[in-house]
C-alpha cells in the first residue's frame, strides 16, 4: 500500500512543484490537493479540495472527507503571506505597524496552520512513520534575527515554530512515530518573494521544483527524534 498524503496550498508556487514531484513518486498512492479554489494539476492519483485558512468549517470539512479513506503518511502545509498586492507588506520600521495588517499576517501564517493541525492531525497514521510539515522562515527565528524589520512577518512565522514545537510534544503521546516539523524553503522565485529578490546570490535563489526537492530530501531524512524542529532547505537545523 503506498502513501497517502495532503498537500494544503497546492496551487502556490513551492506546493504545486510538491504535488507534481508526489505524483511522480512511485511510492506514493494518493494525494490530496488543497487550494482556495480547489482547482490544481490534473495528474493521475490527484483528489483536489477546496479550503480556505480564514473559514475554520471548510478546514474541517476538507479533513472530514480526507479522513474518511484511512490514516494520513504525510500532511503538508505550503501555505503563506509575505505581503499582497494593495495589502501588508514588511514593515522596516515599527512605525508602521498596524493592527489589521499584523491581524491578516497572523491569520494566514499562524491561525491558519493551526487550525489545520486540529483537524489534520488526528488523521495521521499511529502504527507507523508520519509527518506534519509546515513551511516557515528563517527570519522567523528569535536566535538568528540580526537586521529587525519585517516585524508582524517575523513574529506569525516565530509563533507558527512555537505551534510546532507545541504540537510535537503533544503528539507524541498519542503518535509515537510521528514527527511534526517547520522547513525554511529558502528565497524562491515565486510571488511571494519576488520584491525582495534583488541582491539574493544567483545560487541561493531557487526555482519551485528545486525547492521542493531539497525539501523532500529533508523530510525523509527526518526521525521522531527530530520531531518539533525547524529545518532549513539543507537540512540543519534552525535555532527558535
């Protein structure tokens, strides 16, 4: 029997090259696409759903029909907001912060996810190895933050690691082989970071597809032991 596994944000730029390296894995049997619109790739062994990180029913009601074909080898969370266009962006100096700016940074970047492990979670497989993955940032790191700036961005993406961090502990009374863990992809070029390409070193700028590979290595190299980390696109490990 191959894997099952969930790809929410599978309509982004880093989640549709994982859904499309996931369909061309042998080993993999099944995967469920999640996007706002529920319209992804058309590959074989793609169901594709419909959620959205502001409405908590239809995150509920996706892991409700998921649920409903058995437990879960994988649960991938590519969702995120660095800024939109006509909305946030990084603010370089707390004089601009702003309450309704900061409240919809946190909604896509923390609450969504959270939301997502209270009902994804319980689905993972308990006989066997499992993982809940989430893609955060290193700027999201207490320990490594040197310039400031980009205040409400940092601050979703560190309390998204606390979430993790937080949830690896619980689950491992009920989940013994499972790992939860937050991955810093890198700077790729999607639209996301686009702004803020300029001056990134040609070879720490990756394409989607590179992204999601070096991600994919990570992710199978990772133990229960390593459950709650947060790990960068080459492996090591990123401090809180």
């Amino acid at each position: 029997m191959g894997q099952r596994v969930v790809v929410l944000g599978a309509s982004g730029g880093i989640g549709a090259a994982l859904v499309a390296q996931l369909a061309a894995d042998p080993s993999v049997e099944q995967i469920y696409a999640g996007s706002r619109r529920g319209a992804v790739q058309d590959l074989p062994g793609i169901v594709p759903f419909a959620f959205d990180l502001a409405d908590a029913a239809s995150i509920a009601a996706a892991a409700q029909r998921v649920g409903e074909d058995g437990a879960l080898d994988l649960v991938l969370v590519a969702t995120g907001m660095l800024h939109r266009p006509g909305g946030p962006m990084p603010e370089k100096s707390y004089r601009a912060l702003d309450a309704a700016a900061m409240a919809e940074m946190f909604q896509v970047n923390t609450i969504g996810p959270a939301l997502i492990a209270r009902h994804f979670l319980p689905l993972l497989a308990r006989d066997r190895r499992a993982v809940f993955a989430a893609l955060s940032a290193r700027v999201g790191s207490i320990a490594d933050n040197r310039l400031g700036g980009w205040h409400s961005y940092r601050a979703s993406k560190a309390a998204l690691n606390m979430l993790l961090a937080t949830l690896a502990v619980e689950l491992r009374r009920t989940h013994p082989h499972a790992i939860v863990a937050g991955l810093h992809p890198g700077t790729v070029k999607t639209d996301l970071s686009a702004p803020f390409q300029r001056g990134v070193p040609a070879e720490r700028l990756f394409s989607s597809e590179t992204s999601a590979r070096q991600l994919r290595r990570v992710l199978e190299r990772l133990t229960p032991e390593d459950s709650g980390g947060f790990f960068a696109w080459d492996g090591t490990r990123i401090p809180y």
